[in-house]
C-alpha cells in the first residue's frame, strides 16, 4: 500500500513537471509571438492646402495678395517639414491663365525638394463642366489629373471630383476614373493599408450624407454610390476644399474634412492652413490661420497636441 502510494505520487510529480514545463513553453511561444508583431509606425503629418485660387482677390487683375499668402505659407512649410503637402485644387482662378500658373509654379517650386508636393485639380482649372480639352491641358502642366501615392501605411488616392461633379462632356472620362478608382480601393483594402484618404477638391456633402444638391457639394446621384464604395473599402478621411470655409461632416465612420483657403476666404475662417496627424489608429486635424501656425509640431501624443483633436470651430485654449 505504501510502495503503490508512492508510485501514484511519482507519477503525479512527473506528469506536473511536464505540465508545467508545456506551460513554460506555451508562455515562451507566446512571448515570440508577441515579439514578433511588428511595432505600430511613428506618427507623421501632412500639410493640406486649398484654393490658392491666384487671381480671386481682384477677379483677375493681379495676385499680389495671393502671392503674399502662399509666400507665408510656403515658409511654414519649410519651418515645419512635413512629410508631403496636399493641395486641393483650384490652384489659379482663371483656368489656362498663364501668369496665374507661372506664378503658383513659382512659388510651389520654393518648397523644401524633399516635401513632395501633391496637385489636386478643381473646377477653376478645369471649367465648371470639364472637357477632354481642359483636362488635357491641365494634365500637361500638373500632371495627372486623379493618381495614387503612398507614406507609411497611409494611401492618398486623388481624384478629379470637377469630372465628378459635372461629367456630361467627359463621360468616358469619367468612366474610366470610376473603374480605375474602385481597383485602387481594392488593392488598397487587399493589402491592409493601415489608412486609405481621399483627396479632391469639392466636398461630398458640408452636413449630411443626403443634403441637397448645391454648388459646394457632389450631386446626390454620384454622391451615394461613391460613399458606398469608400465605406466597403475601409476609407474614413476624405479631404476638400472649394467651400472657401471650413466644414466638418460625418456619415458614420466617414468624415468629411472641407478645409478654408489660403487665399480669399468667403466665410470667418481667415486664410490658412491643415495640420493633419497620421498616427497608427486615427487621424488629427486642425485648421489654422496663417498668423497661428505653430512654430514647430510635437507628435508624441503626450506632448500637447489636444488643439488637433478639437473640432476646427473650438476655440484654443488661451495661453
């Protein structure tokens, strides 16, 4: 009986040292595993600009205060450094203008080289109803007219949303920029981009999905089909401008970013400038005036970046 209890220990001892030495090596697998997995990216920021629109001040007589904005803005660009700038369109107020053009071609060229620099087409270049001629023509200066670049896990996909708005003198045009953009959300939804933006120069809607349409807005026809597929394919950040005003609007996940100018305002919102942070799980944002842009932009998130969370029409915090 003695002889057969200590067998019966023996055996349990035994059996509890492997236990224990799977669990030791289960824990260790797990350890690996968790080493493995590769560390979220560092945060970045990007720059959006809007409506330099060279020319509006005066209706075409000159663009000296244009000049005088995009110059300040061009410097805080430089100070700041960010990992590319995005501009919106409506980049000359007169399309085919060609001072307008050699002007914003000047100053763009002032940008540190290492910032790329990223061209959205509007209506101002194009014409309100745009023609294979008009794009042509902007094509030839800007480059293309709706394309795809990548940073750190974020996919910016640029569309020509005047062809868009009013495609009826360029439909083939325009067929061709809907197949081409839903491959692009499907490569992108395929590879896990971490973050899929779009960039173009009139919002889809200023307050809600299904408003009206305007002229600051996308036709409800081709509106609901677009945010259908940005929806299946994962996108929540959609960038704009033309409103010459800031606006925030949401359909669920999505969010509709219209940003003010920097040259002529049409609303309170003074000339300026986007900041927008790219973190691994979200994106910041906040409008700033030309006179407030910050002197240098801190990313970590414990470092006081809380103004970039705010809506646009919160007030700073006084110092």
């Amino acid at each position: 009986m003695r002889t057969a209890s200590l067998e019966f220990l023996t055996r349990g001892a035994v059996g509890g040292l492997f236990f224990l030495l799977a669990l030791a090596r289960l824990h260790g697998a797990t350890t690996t595993a968790e080493a493995a997995q590769p560390p979220a990216p560092a945060p970045f920021f990007f720059v959006q600009l809007t409506d330099p629109q060279f020319g509006m001040f005066t209706e075409n007589a000159d663009f000296v205060q244009e000049t005088v904005n995009f110059e300040r803005a061009v410097a805080a660009i430089n100070r700041l450094r960010p990992a590319f700038v995005v501009i919106t369109g409506d980049l000359v107020n007169r399309a085919g203008d060609r001072a307008q053009i050699a002007e914003y071609l000047r100053l763009v060229a002032l940008i540190d080289r290492a910032v790329p620099v990223h061209h959205v087409s509007g209506n101002h270049d194009l014409g309100n109803v745009p023609t294979p001629a008009s794009i042509a023509a902007y094509t030839n200066v800007f480059g293309p007219d709706h394309y795809t670049f990548r940073h750190e896990g974020l996919v910016g996909i640029v569309l020509n949303s005047t062809l868009i708005q009013a495609p009826q003198r360029a439909e083939a045009l325009q067929a061709e920029q809907e197949h081409w953009l839903q491959a692009e959300l499907e490569q992108a939804r395929t590879a896990k981009a971490r973050h899929v933006v779009i960039f173009q120069h009139h919002p889809w809607f200023l307050s809600a999905p299904d408003e009206p349409d305007q002229y600051f807005n996308i036709p409800r026809a081709r509106r609901a089909t677009h945010l259908a597929w940005f929806r299946e394919a994962g996108v929540r950040y959609l960038f704009c401008g033309h409103y010459h005003r800031n606006a925030i609007a949401r359909d669920g996940r999505l969010e509709v970013v219209t940003t003010g100018p920097v040259g002529k305002p049409l609303g309170p919102d003074k000339s300026g400038l986007r900041l927008v942070i790219v973190r691994a799980d979200r994106i910041e944002h906040r409008y700033y005036a030309l006179d407030d842009v910050p002197l240098r932009l801190e990313l970590s998130p414990e470092a006081g970046n809380a103004d970039l969370r705010r809506p646009h029409s919160e007030p700073a915090p006084a110092p």
